[in-house]
C-alpha cells in the first residue's frame, strides 16, 4: 500500500507595503457628488523554502530536463511582488455603481508541473469588472454585473533554467459574462 503525502517546506517570510486612498467627492456639483474613487497599490517580498518533493511521484529523477531549475531560486506559491487597483465609484440616491480595474505581476502558480516537473508561472495581466443597481424602493433592486470586460488573456509559462528562461505552457481567455437581476429583501 502506497501512500502519499504533503510535506511543508521550512520558515518563510513576507514582508512589504501598501498604499491606498478613498474619497467620494461629494463637493461636485448636482449629480456628481456621488462620484467617487479608491485607489491602492501593494509590494511584497515573499520568500522562503519550497516543499519537499522526495519521493513524491515526478520526482526530478524521472526527468532528466527538470534537474535544470533550482527551486531555492523561486518565490512563493501565489505571490505577487506588485498589485493595483483603481475603481471608480458612483452612489447617490438610488443609484449605485463601480468599474474596477485589478492588476497584478507575474507569479508562481506552481513549483512543479504535474508532467514535466518545472516551476510555472502565470503572466502578468489586468481585469474590468463593472457594476449597476438601481434601487426601486426599500425591497427591491435591479442590477447588472459584468465581468473580464477587456477579454483579457491569461499566459501561463515554465521556467526551463536557472537564467529565468521561459516557455509557454498555455493560453486562455475566461469569456466575459453580464447578469442581469433583481435582490428582494423581506
């Protein structure tokens, strides 16, 4: 009977900032008082040691081509050293809506593909979502969401050697969606 197993790797550490900033203009005039905007930017520094992969099924033994990457050279799973975000708020009487624009760099998504055992990445990119509601009285609401309106793509890519070397691994857009609705409140 075989069993399988996680082991965690040793200590890690984050560290970083972030600046951010809020305010709805509520000094504009008539109907752009309720104009508003939140803005923030993070850096991070995530580092630490990866998780063991002795003898975890793929093991770099099996691949003569994987032994190419050091995983002490890669960062955290899911970390990205930059993030964004501009949204652009409107609420006022019974309107509300938001286009937001979320950004963020490359990160590692895994230390080792399940075939060929290196390290991927996935590229940087951005997302718009927007939303609108419309309050028809205390109870009932109407909206539309709409989501990945700039059709962006997503690129995920190994890392074949120590010098950051790239290949693509693949390639795929999340189609945009809006919903249409109402909310009911008893």
């Amino acid at each position: 009977m075989d069993v399988d197993s996680r082991i965690n790797g040793g200590k890690g550490k984050m560290y970083g900032y972030e600046l951010a900033y809020t305010q709805f203009f509520d000094n504009l005039p008539s109907f752009w008082s309720g104009l508003g905007v939140q803005a923030n930017y993070t850096w991070i520094r995530a580092n630490g040691v990866p998780p063991s992969i002795n003898n975890a099924p793929g093991n770099p033994s099996d691949h003569d081509y994987a032994e190419t990457v050091n995983l002490g050279t890669v960062p955290l799973v899911g970390q990205s050293e930059h993030t964004a975000n501009l949204v652009l708020m409107y609420q006022r009487d019974d309107w509300s809506g938001r286009v937001a624009y979320n950004w963020r760099s490359e990160y590692l998504v895994s230390y080792r593909d399940g075939i060929t055992n290196l390290p991927v990445w996935q590229d940087a990119n951005g997302l718009m979502d927007a939303s609108l509601t419309y309050a028809l009285n205390d109870n009932v609401s109407l909206y539309l969401q709409a989501t990945n309106i700039l059709d962006t793509e997503s690129n995920l890519s190994f890392i074949i050697d120590d010098q950051g070397t790239r290949a693509g691994k693949s390639w795929f857009i999340a189609e945009r969606q809006a919903v249409v609705g109402a909310r009911l409140r008893f």
